[in-house]
C-alpha cells in the first residue's frame, strides 16, 4: 500500500490540536487518492478474464482468437501495470517487453522490464523502444499487443527521427521543461521528432490488434498526448511544433538536426504523424484506466466520510503553481468569511498539472511551489491547512512528493529566518521546507495521475 512515510511527523508540526487534526485530515485523503490509484489495484478491478474472453471497459477479446498476444509500453506506472497483467492473464502472454524509470524493483516473469531515463530520455529508452518496435513489427494479423502506457512514456520511450541524436531531444526537452512548456506544448514537438509518438507505434504494428491500457498524467485525459500518443491519430503538425518552440524563443536555439526535421515536415519532404484517416487505428483499442478525477473523488469521499462539506473543484487544473497556491488560499479565508463556496468544515480538492516558469536558481516542484504561495495567504488562520502532492512521489527534480502548510508555517519560518518571497523568487521551495520539516514523503509511487491540491478549513 502506497502510505506518506512521514506522515505522523507532518501532523505533530502542526503545533496546534487544530492544526493537527486538519493536517491529519488533508494528509489521509492524500494516501486514499493514492490508494485508488494503485495501478495493481485498477488493472486487477478492470480487467477481468473469463474462460478464454478478457473483458475490460466494454471491450472483449477471445484470446483463442489470437495466435500471441504480447505486451509493450513504458512509462513511471507501466512496471506495476505489468506486474498486475501478469497477474491476470498469467502463460497467456507470448512474450513483452516495457520500459520504466531506473530503480524500479517492480518483478515479473514474461515481460521484461527495463530501466531507462527520466525525465530526459537517455539511450537506454531508445534500446528499449526499438525493442518493443521489433516486437510489433513481427506481429502479424492475428496477434494481440497490449500496450502499457502511463505518465513518463514520453521520455522513457524516445525513439529520434531522422538524423537527430538523443543528446540533441535531451537538449530541447530540457528548454521545455524550463520554460514554462505545459504538457502538451511539449509532447506536441516529442511527437514531431519521434519514429515511435504521434500514432507511429499503431502504424507499426498494422495489422496486428492493439489493446491500450492507459494511466493518464495528462489534464484532461486527451489519449494523443498522455505519453505523446503512439497508438492514437494526432491532431498536431509540424508547423504546431514550430509555433511552440518559437513561442518560447527557443526556436533558434534548438539543435539543427531537429529544425531540419521540423522545417522538412512543415514542406511535406518527410510525412506527417500518422492521422485519423490511417487504417491502422481500426484496430486499436484506447482505455483510460485511471486518471486524476478519480484520484481526486477518492480524495473527496475520503473527507466526506470524516464529515467535512466538500467540493472538487476541477480535475482539469492548470497555470502557474505559484498563481494556484495563492488561490486557493483565498479560496480558505473565504470559507472562513463568508462560507463560501462551502461552510465549514470544508475541504476543497483541485486536480490537474501546474507549471513553473523557472527563474531562479534554486530547487524545488511545482506542488512544493504551491504550498510555498499558499502559507503567505494563510499566515495567521487557525485550522486550515494547505497541501500539494505529485501521485508519482516524484515532485519536480527532488526526492520529495509535495508540501503541506498551514497558518503557522511563516510564523516558524520567521524564527529560522527563513522569508517565503525570496525562496519563492529563487524557486526554491524545496529548501524552504526541508528546514522546516514539511516535505511530503512517499518514494516512488508506481502510479502517475498527475497531481491533487486541497485545503481543509476546520
């Protein structure tokens, strides 16, 4: 079970048995969220296999009518994916083959799993890609794939197009990720300089079956873009990508070998990404297993039981992580005002996937960012508490998931000398944190839906 390894040092800085109790509250809906979304857990409740016929989402397949059935993917969840389908289907699987993220000590007996780099690709990812490739390239008619595909399968399945090299996609997914690219700005260029994104794993495999099972890190759940889309048509072009990479002034400073790419796309020297009109997506099947609405009900009924009035605010929430801490704090002094949108006890969820335009020079993610905004509009308020959390454990470049705060959190800082505003300007909020105790821990989750924020107003 997926648990905040520190969770009983998170309630006693609450200080106050107010604070305590809200910090408890906020940090068990936390867990619950995770718990639902434990990919064994789902994989196990959807799937279901009856004499010969799996069954999943609406969909059946008689195994009996396929000759092999294999299983690819990659991606911070698809290990556990693996070990769940393993579970279900056993013998049945021929062979497969499924990138994750180095160190993940997921154990199975048919597929194979193998670790590559994230969130920058490296050329471990591209060994494993062309394994899967030369799986789904031998796959004839009348075979099965089934593809594991969750949040991470961007960099940790990196196949480049053409003449470009993994340093070069290294380099301009790194300048992505920095300048405040949101996820699907960024999958967009992926795609254009991938041979494996973009629906060309579909193609590949034509006219073998395909059977997508999808753990979606992607707001609001759209299947070209969770893992840049390699089953399904794409909506983008190579001018699209142009457009992003000059948006952010990064256009002239992207390698050469992936202009080329992109300006031979946008004349038609090279083909688009495979799209709707493509027969190979007559035979593939796209099933969002799990995804952050529902991590973030859970989070919701967990604090209703408790009986707290609660609201999800959006599933879908986006911006800048500093703008979202700072409203939904207000959104607490305004519970605490006027009781609205709801009286108290309250707790308000928001799920989605923030960005932070990095200027500074510190470290941190955008959970911890939000919580770092929001203790500086809860300074002073009594049993409210504020908390961030990424649902892989992963949160930006740290070893922390997230962040919890409440209206004493800048009153201990003061004593450290420890002043929000500059930590914040040095996107630092890691370290802020780190001194005073409130880094949310849980390791690698083996899931991905992106991330919950809450508030409780006790």
């Amino acid at each position: 079970m997926i648990t905040i390894r520190n969770k009983e040092q998170l309630i006693k800085n609450g200080e106050t048995p107010l604070n305590q109790k809200a910090r408890k509250l906020a940090l068990e809906s936390l867990e619950h969220a995770l718990k639902t979304v434990d990919p064994k857990q789902i994989i196990k409740s959807k799937l279901s296999l009856k004499n010969s016929t799996l069954h999943i989402n609406g969909y059946s397949f008689d195994l009996k009518k396929f000759k092999n059935v294999y299983v690819i993917g990659g991606g911070k969840a698809s290990g556990t994916m693996a070990e769940a389908l393993e579970h279900v289907l056993g013998n049945r699987i021929k062979s497969g083959f499924v990138n994750v993220p180095y160190g993940s000590k997921h154990k199975t007996n048919i597929i194979k799993l193998h670790g590559a780099s994230h969130p920058i690709p490296d050329e471990a990812g591209v060994e494993g890609t062309r394994c899967m490739l030369e799986i789904v390239e031998n796959a004839k008619e009348n075979d099965l794939v089934m593809c594991l595909i969750s949040g991470g399968g961007s960099s940790l399945m990196p196949l480049p197009r053409g003449k470009i090299t993994i340093a070069d996609k290294r380099e301009i997914t790194n300048a992505l990720l920095k300048c405040g690219a949101n996820i699907n700005e960024i999958n967009t260029v992926r795609k254009h300089i991938s041979d494996f994104k973009g629906g060309w794993l579909a193609k590949k495999a034509y006219p073998a079956t395909i059977l997508n099972l999808i753990l979606s890190d992607v707001v609001g759940d759209p299947l070209d873009f969770i893992a840049s889309g390699p089953t399904v048509p794409d909506s983008t072009t190579f001018s699209d990508a142009v457009k992003i990479l000059t948006k952010y002034d990064l256009w002239e400073k992207t390698p050469a070998s992936i202009r080329k790419v992109l300006s031979d796309g946008e004349k038609g020297i090279i083909p688009e990404t495979p799209k709707a009109d493509s027969e190979a997506f007559k035979k593939v099947f796209n099933v969002v297993v799990g995804n952050n609405r529902l991590a973030s009900q859970a989070a919701c009924e967990y604090l209703k039981s408790k009986g707290l009035n609660t609201l999800l605010l959006t599933a879908t929430l986006e911006g800048e992580a500093r703008h979202i801490g700072t409203m939904l704090a207000s959104i607490a002094r305004e519970v605490t005002m006027s009781g609205n949108p709801i009286p108290k006890p309250a707790a308000v969820i928001a799920g989605g996937e923030t960005t932070v335009t990095v200027t500074g020079k510190g470290k941190g993610g955008r959970n911890q960012e939000i919580a770092l905004a929001a203790s500086v509009k809860l300074k002073g308020m009594e049993g409210v508490v504020a908390a961030s959390l990424s649902t892989d454990g992963i949160d930006g470049p740290t070893d922390a998931a997230g962040a919890i705060v409440d209206g004493k959190t800048l009153t201990k800082a003061a004593t450290l000398g420890l002043t929000p505003e500059r930590y914040l300007a040095e996107n630092d909020s890691y370290h802020f944190f780190s001194k005073l105790g409130d880094l949310i821990f849980t390791g690698p989750t083996g899931t991905n839906v992106n991330d919950i924020s809450l508030i409780v107003v006790l």
